[in-house]
C-alpha cells in the first residue's frame, strides 16, 4: 500500500505518519527527516538543501526526487511506504507516478490533512522534535513525560529552527503556491481523500484509518 500525505506544515503529518506507519506495518518515507538527517551530517547534499529549508523555500525538485527514488528502491518499501511531505510541486508528483508505474506499483491514497491556519501556527511555534528518533511533541498539546527528553529513545529534544513564526509565515506561504495545487491533482485521479485534522492525535488518526482503508 502506497499512501503519500498531503497537508499545510504543521497539520500533522509527522504525527499521523508515525500511527499509520506502525498499525499498517509500512516505512514512514518523511522528506524533511531525510534532509535535517543529511544537514546534520554535513553532506553535500545538506550543505545545498540547507539554505532553502532555513528561509522555509522548497529544496530543488531535481535534488528531493533524487533521495526519494534512491529510499522507495531498498527493500523495505516493496510492499509499499508512507510518504510524508513529498510529493511537494507537481514536477515530484509527475516523477513519482514515473518511478512507480517504472516497477508496476500505484499510489492507493492521497490523504490531505486540513487544519486551520491559526491553529497550524500554534502547532509548529510549540513544536518539540526528538534529535534521536524524529518523533515530535508539543509543549502543551503533547508533552514528553520528562521536560526536554524523547519518551521512547531518551534524546534530547530540540526546537526546528523553521518553526519560528517569520519562517512559518514563508512555509505556509509556499505551501499555497506550490504544493496546494497538488490537492486538485490527485482528486482528478480518483485518489484524494479529504480528512479534518482538528481534535486530538487518536481522534485525527481514527479518521485517517477510515479513508485509508482495511490494514493488509
Ligand atoms: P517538512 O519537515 O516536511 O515540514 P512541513 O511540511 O513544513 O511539515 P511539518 O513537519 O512542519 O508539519 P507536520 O504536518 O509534519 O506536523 P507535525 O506532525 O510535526 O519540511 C521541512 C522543509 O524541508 C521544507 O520547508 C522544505 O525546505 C524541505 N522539504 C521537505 N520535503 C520537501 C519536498 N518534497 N520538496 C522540497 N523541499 C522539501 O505536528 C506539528 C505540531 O503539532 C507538533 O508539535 C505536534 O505535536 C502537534 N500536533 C500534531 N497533531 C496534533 C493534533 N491533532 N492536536 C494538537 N497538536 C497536534
Ligand atoms: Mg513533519
Ligand atoms: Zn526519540
């Protein structure tokens, strides 16, 4: 099963991706993850993305395809993955439809996750993310049980440094302009599920397993 999520920042994808990732037993294929990984690396390829993530500007199509085709070929995404944050323009969701149909797989479900905009930008300026694992908090709405700490890995926990409201304000901004129109994309193939994103983690997830459908 192949399911991208589709969603202003902060609307809880990385959230919802943990969930759905672990009751239908498929990799959480998370874009962003993958290029904070390669910043704090240092590679070349986090030296280049760096520069656009830290104004909250896309990273080149050209570069984010690059790491997508090179994860969707290890092993564990043969029965299918989770794609958290990618597709972002339609230039990536035209060469993802390449690369699946490439080796015969499909897209099952484009689940957008619509949140209001005050409420995303409360959501993200008290975000807390796990330096160890990815996993993320929030200082009120889902607090670690120890202040600073990951509940499940004991890393410290850190705070983006996009999630400051200047650079929210240009996040969301882009996400309008490039990654939006990708909502009518997939609802003209069939394939668009539309979910609230509002109320609790549990609450939002009930919802999404209702569009996505049985677990295989
Ligand atoms: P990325 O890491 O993908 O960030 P994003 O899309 O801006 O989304 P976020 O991770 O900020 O939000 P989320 O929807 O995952 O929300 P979360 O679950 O954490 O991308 C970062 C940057 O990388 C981009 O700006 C770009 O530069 C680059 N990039 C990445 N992919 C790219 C691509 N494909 N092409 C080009 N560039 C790319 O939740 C947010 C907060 O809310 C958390 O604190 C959480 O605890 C809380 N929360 C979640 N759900 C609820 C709820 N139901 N109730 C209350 N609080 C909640
Ligand atoms: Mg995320
Ligand atoms: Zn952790």
């Amino acid at each position: 099963m192949n399911v991208i999520l589709l969603g202003a920042p902060g609307a809880g994808k990385g959230t919802q991706a943990e969930k759905i990732s672990a009751a239908y037993r498929i990799p959480h294929v998370s874009t962003g993850d993958m290029l904070r990984d390669a910043v704090a690396s240092g590679t070349p390829l986090g030296l280049e993305a760096k520069q656009f993530m830290d104004r909250g500007d896309l990273v080149p199509d050209a570069l984010v395809v690059g790491i997508v085709k090179d994860r969707l070929s290890h092993a564990d995404c043969d029965n299918g993955c989770l794609l958290d944050g990618f597709p972002r323009t339609v230039a990536q969701a035209d060469a993802l439809d390449g690369a699946l149909s490439g080796v015969g797989k499909t897209i099952d479900a484009a689940v957008s996750i619509d949140v209001s905009e005050d409420e995303l930008m409360s959501r993200l300026t008290g975000r807390r993310t796990c330096s160890g694992c990815d996993r993320v908090y929030h200082v009120v709405f889902n607090p670690p049980k120890a202040e600073g700490v990951c509940d499940v890995c004991s890393s410290p926990l850190y705070q983006r440094e996009d999630d400051s409201e200047k650079t929210v304000s240009n996040r969301l901004r882009v996400y309008h302009e490039q990654t939006a129109p990708l909502v009518d994309y997939y609802e003209s193939r069939g394939l668009l599920k539309n979910v609230d994103g509002n109320g609790s983690p549990d609450e939002v997830f009930q919802r999404v397993s209702a569009v996505v459908g049985a677990r295989q």
